[in-house]
C-alpha cells in the first residue's frame, strides 16, 4: 500500500525542537515520523522511544542506525523492548553508517556488505524469538535467545545506495531505505534490482521500499526544494514543491517506480509544524486516490 511519511531532519533542527515537532505531527494526524542517528548527534533507540511514549498513534521509522555502532544483540534488545511497549509503531533500519564516522570512533569494517549479510539476518532471527548462533567475520552469536522477544517481529529495514547492497537488502532485509535526490527512473532501477534479489533468493513478494524525497510547501517552495537537490540536474524530477495538491499528484511518480512508502524531507528553511501540517494532508490525499 503506498502510504506518506515525513522527516526530523537533525542537521536544521536540534534535540530540544524534537518534541514539539512531534506532537505537531501527532496532532496533524501524520501517519509516520522518520529519523536518522548520524555521528554525533542525537541517538535512534532513546529519540524513538521518547516519541512514541508522547504519542499514541504516530508510527516512528529510523532510517537508519549504523550496524557498526551496536552488537546485534543489543540492537535487537533495543528494538524488542521499544515493539513490547509500543506494538506495531516502531519501524526499525540499520545501514553501514558513514565510513568515516565509523573510522572515527574505532568501528569502521573492511567489508560493510559483508557486515549486513551476517547482521540483518542475525537481528531478524533474533527478533523471530529464534535461538540464533552465527560464526561470521563480524557477527559472532551462540545460542543466543532473547528472553523477551516482540509478541509480532517489526519490519527491518535496511538502507542501500549502490548496486550491491541494494541486491542485498532485497536478499536479507524486510524492508529498504533510499536516500534523497533520486529521479523516478532511478528509484526505478534501484526497486526492480531489490525485489529481483528477494526474488533470487527464494524470499518472495512483500518488500517494503521506503524513499526520503526534498519536498517543500509554501512561498518560495520550488526555490527552497532546488537549493537543497543541489547541483544535480532536472531537479524538478529529485523533489516535490508546491500544495499538498501539487505534492501528492507528483508522488504519484515516485509511486509508480515501485515506492512503497514516500517519505518528505523538509527543505532546509520553513516552519515544521506547518511541514507536518502539509504533510499530512498529502497523506489523506494519497490514501483518497488508492482507496
């Protein structure tokens, strides 16, 4: 089902804005809230928790925390804990992390597709309830069970940019996250190359493919949401701008690629309750026209 999303974006917004900014999208009826843990600024597990115990119906997606950073098991206690007290509102990613971050505090890996292909499994099986042993170059688990698995396992997602780790999260992951200032054509490309490895590999149908896109409402809009594609070209095809008319009728797009889930990332200048606000009102929009 196509479904809209939005962004708290941490690089034009700080920790002390993060409530706020959440119950505004609680009370517009936002249906989901993303977030990223990137080096050093605010953590995925404490943010999302806070949220979803301010909120009662918002679903939170962290797209994504760095493997490197946790062992598997404490990333899967993590997310147990967070899906036991808040059912079916935690939509949980994990991604390579940028590299030199990684390098920076001591956890940079040699193979980071090696490191999801023993990972993303590891956190699956373990969130199943499943005894889990694995002997990897990275993952190293024996007999381990967690004592208090989700009644439901969440959706993991996993985030991908090049070729092989997008074949890669269709083989491994529930779910993949694509990062902003694509076009169509490539989000394209990048889906039809996930769901022909899920396929390969004997997983079937279901892979939930999650895109962030620049998105800007208001005056100035297309301005804004230009300035933040960057210097890539047609950037008329790698964001959305306008009402939330305009906006819904040009996800539309990124839906036909084969996108599950468009997230909005607010342009760098703006109001984000009133983001929120629009956003929403995309939601309702999309959900009226596939209804």
């Amino acid at each position: 089902m196509t479904r809209i999303g939005a962004i708290f974006n941490p690089y034009t917004h700080s920790p002390d804005e993060f409530r706020d900014a959440v119950l505004a999208a609680e009370s517009e009826g936002l249906p989901e809230l993303w977030i990223w843990e990137d080096c050093f600024r605010q953590s995925a597990f404490a943010t999302v928790g806070a949220a979803l115990a301010w909120t009662e119906a918002l679903r939170i997606g962290i797209g994504i925390a760095p493997m490197p950073l946790r062992n598997v098991a404490v990333t899967a206690m993590e997310i147990a804990t967070v899906e036991r007290q808040f059912p079916g509102r935690l939509l949980p990613g994990v991604g390579h992390g940028v590299l030199d971050w990684m390098g920076q505090v001591g956890a940079r890996v040699a193979s980071p597709l090696t490191l999801m292909r023993e990972y993303v499994p590891a956190l699956r099986g373990l969130l199943a309830g499943e005894h889990v042993t694995a002997e990897g170059r990275y993952v190293t688990l024996r007999g381990v069970r967690l004592d208090y698995p989700p009644a439901t396992p969440p959706l993991v997602y996993a985030a991908a940019e090049g070729p092989k780790t997008l074949r890669l999260t269709g083989e491994v992951a529930d779910g993949t996250v694509l990062d902003s200032g694509h076009t169509a054509g490539e989000y394209a490309v990048a889906t039809t190359a996930i769901r022909e490895a899920r396929g390969a590999a004997g997983r079937g149908d279901g892979h939930d493919v999650v895109a962030y896109v620049v998105t800007a409402f208001g005056a100035d809009a297309e301005a804004r949401a230009v300035a933040d594609v960057g210097d890539k070209p047609a950037p008329e095809e790698r964001a959305l701008w306008g009402d939330p008319a305009e906006v819904a009728a040009g996800a539309r797009r990124f839906f036909d690629a084969g996108v599950d889930d468009v997230v909005l990332l607010p342009s760098s200048r703006g109001d984000i309750a009133e983001f929120y606000r629009a956003a929403a009102e995309v939601s309702r929009l999309v959900g009226t026209s596939v209804a």
